[in-house]
C-alpha cells in the first residue's frame, strides 16, 4: 500500500498530532508498506527546535518526510503552517509516488493558510479515497484567543468552514464515539468513527519504575520521595490553565499529612506566566519543560498521580497513557475524560467548574497512598487486552483502498 499523509504538526513539536503521526510512520515502515509525508518545516525556528533535521527525509525504510516552507500559526512561533507556495510541492510529489490513499490531519487548520485542501484534486482524478482526520476541537478554542465580542462570529464562520471542509473529504474519521456525534449535529455526513487514535499500549510498564528517576534524568534528588503529581501537555490557553492557576494556591490551605512535588512538563505560550505563578513560587514545584516523547512512559511511570485541567479534548492521549502504566488520573468531569476516565476505578472526576471539588480531592489523593495504589492497579487491569490503535489503523486503510479498488473495476 502506498500512503500519501498530509499534516501541519509533526515532531520535534511533542503535540498529540504529532507524536501519533511519528507512530504511525514508524508501523507502516514496520508493515512494508510505502509513505511519502508532507509536514510543516521547523527549520525556520531552529533557535526552539535545533533538532528539526533528525525527522526529515527517509526517517524510516520506505518513508519519506517532506517539509513544506512555513509560517507561525494563530501568533505562536512554534505552531507551524505550510505557506500557499508548497502546493506546487505537494502536487509534484503525489505525481511521482502515486499513492494509493491520502489521508490529511486537521484539514480545517491546513486550509487556513492553503486556501484549499492539499492533495483533494489529485484523489479525486485519480479515484481514491481522501480522508479527513478529526483532531483538534480548535472551535472550541476560539474563547481561549479571541475577543469576547467576536467569540459568536468567530465560532459561526469557523463551524460553517469545517463543515464544509470535511464534506468535501471521502471520509472523515475520528477516534471518540462523542466527537462522532458532535460533527453529525454540525452536518458532516461521512463521519466514521474506528478506535485509530491514541497511544501505543504499554507492555511490562513495571520495567519502566525507577526510585532514583528524578535524580538521574533530571538531576531533582529530593523529588523520588514525594508524592510526585504531574501536569503535562502544552502550556497553552485552551489547556484551561487559568483554572489550575487560580485554584492550586489553595493547597497551601489543606491539611497535607506527605509532602508533595507537582510536576510541570511541557512547552507553550503561556511558559513565563506559569513560570512566575503563584503556586509554582511558593510550593513545591518543578518545571521540567518539553519531555521528548519517547520517555513519556517512563514518566508517567515515575509519578504517582496525573493531573489535567483541560476540556476540549478530542481524545486525551496523555490520560490514556497514563492508564497504560497505571498512573491514576484527577481529572474535570467532561465529555473526554468520561471516555477514559471511570470515577473512582481507575481516577477521579472533579466538578469542572468547581475549584473547591478539585483541590479536595487532589489533596485526598496526596494524603491517600492506598486510594492512589488501587485506582493504578485497576487502570493496569483494565488497559491489557487493548489494541494498539496504530495498528487498528493501518488495517482502516487497507480496507479502505481495497474497497475503492474494487468499486473502480
């Protein structure tokens, strides 16, 4: 099979797209399969990403990465688009390789800066399935950057675009039944929902412990001993990172019976603010930054609890990690962490809108080693007849092209 793919993101920018994209690259090789892949170029900010070149070219045997020249996205330096001038790039490319499907990431955010959608006219000459992969809630987002007074204009014109954008996809796939049923309220009408998103299972996590991992990785000896509780993932607005600013001072108020590290680990605009908060000054606190991707399991591995704020996921990959290794999670009670996330089984579920609920029950969970033991241990029960959904995915395809095959005789 022969695999055209087309996305904004991709490493050394540790996103979910991105990393997913990586995984999959590397199952394909693995499959024998051949894959020419289009991404944004890092090299005009080689000051954040110096490593840009390791994944570029024939990073795998059979696959080939192509960057397109690129621009900042939404005012953030490190989000990268491809300039309208690649077109001639993608449309050469696809010529030469022929492939056999395309399948593009987050077309609603490539066409914002391509003003069409890369590769469509070529599927559609030649006959082959072009699939739209729904990834990011980005209307959600809209509040986290635009003026208020703009927010209901600005969600309008953004749901009508992706409407349209993802109808002119053959399909439009997505990984989460409850974003299924959100883009078929919005009138998309070839969504298809397959498990094809989300991290690669974890097998034998228990050789990732390591009591010392904090002094040797990370030089931070008096951390291995603590309650280790991890924030990890973009330090960005739509990751609801004024809830936990406002409320995590709190803990400072709460009777707390072990001592306590929280653990920050990422990239983003908001690097300074969180940097200079209040909890990070006055409490136990450690910023790791950008974790590369390949030791997020053994990071998660390493602490005892997982915490997020955010409520616009499309999937929740870091969660879905965590519970690979079992790691509980204390998460807001939304749409995407009740697709992951049983309450009191595997983690716990706050009140969203609840700083009082959040910070009672993490400073229940620090205090409770038990409570944190066995919610891990069911997460561990429950994850190891999983899929990889990697793989899940590769067979997608295979069936898609054979059915287009079959229809073109």
């Amino acid at each position: 099979m022969k695999v055209a793919l087309i996305s904004s993101t991709f490493l050394p920018s540790h996103d979910g797209v991105s990393i997913t994209l990586f995984e999959r690259l590397k199952k394909l090789s693995e499959a024998n399969h051949s894959v020419l892949c289009f991404v944004s170029s890092y090299a005009e900010i080689a000051q954040i990403y110096p490593n840009w070149r390791d994944y570029v070219g024939n990073i795998f045997p059979n696959v080939e990465v192509i960057t397109l020249s690129s621009q900042e996205w939404m005012g953030v330096p490190q989000e990268r688009n491809p300039l309208r001038k690649s077109l001639l790039v993608i449309n050469e490319a696809l010529e030469k390789f022929q492939p056999d499907i395309i399948e593009i990431e987050e077309p609603e955010r490539l066409w914002t800066t391509l003003f069409v959608l890369p590769g469509l006219a070529y599927a559609r000459n030649h006959q082959i399935p072009y699939i739209g992969c729904y990834r990011t809630n980005f209307i959600d987002y809209i509040p986290d950057y635009v003026p208020s007074l703009l927010v209901g204009i600005a969600k309008s014109a953004a749901t009508l675009l992706t409407k349209w954008v993802y109808n002119q996809c053959s399909i439009t796939l997505v990984g989460s039944q409850f974003i299924e049923q959100k883009l078929l309220s919005w009138g998309i009408k070839n969504v298809d929902y397959a498990k094809v998103i989300g991290p690669p299972v974890v097998t034998h996590p228990e050789k990732l412990k390591n009591p010392n991992f904090f002094a040797e990785f990370y030089d931070l000896p008096g951390v291995d001993q603590n309650v280790k509780i991890l924030f990890l993932g973009r330090l960005s607005p739509d990751k609801n990172w004024d809830f936990s600013l406002k409320y995590l001072p709190r803990l400072r108020e709460q009777t707390l019976t072990n001592k306590y590290t929280l653990i920050v680990a990422g990239r983003g605009e908001l690097d300074e603010l969180i940097a200079n908060s209040e909890f990070v000054q006055e409490l136990s606190t450690v910023i790791l930054g950008e974790v590369p991707h390949e030791r997020i399991p053994q990071l998660l591995t390493n602490v005892d609890l997982h915490v997020t704020a955010s409520l616009k996921e499309t999937f929740g990959r870091t969660v879905q990690e965590s519970l690979y290794v079992g790691t509980p999670v204390l998460a807001p009670d939304c749409d995407w962490t009740r697709n992951l996330v049983e309450s009191n089984f595997n983690g716990i579920l706050y009140d969203s809108e609840n700083g009082t609920d959040f910070i009672e029950k993490l400073t229940s969970l620090i205090n409770n080693t038990g409570d944190r033991q066995k919610l891990g241990q069911n997460a561990l029960s429950s994850q190891s007849a999983k899929n990889d959904p990697t793989y899940i995915w590769i067979d997608y395809l295979e069936k898609r092209v054979n059915l287009a095959k079959q229809s073109n005789l």
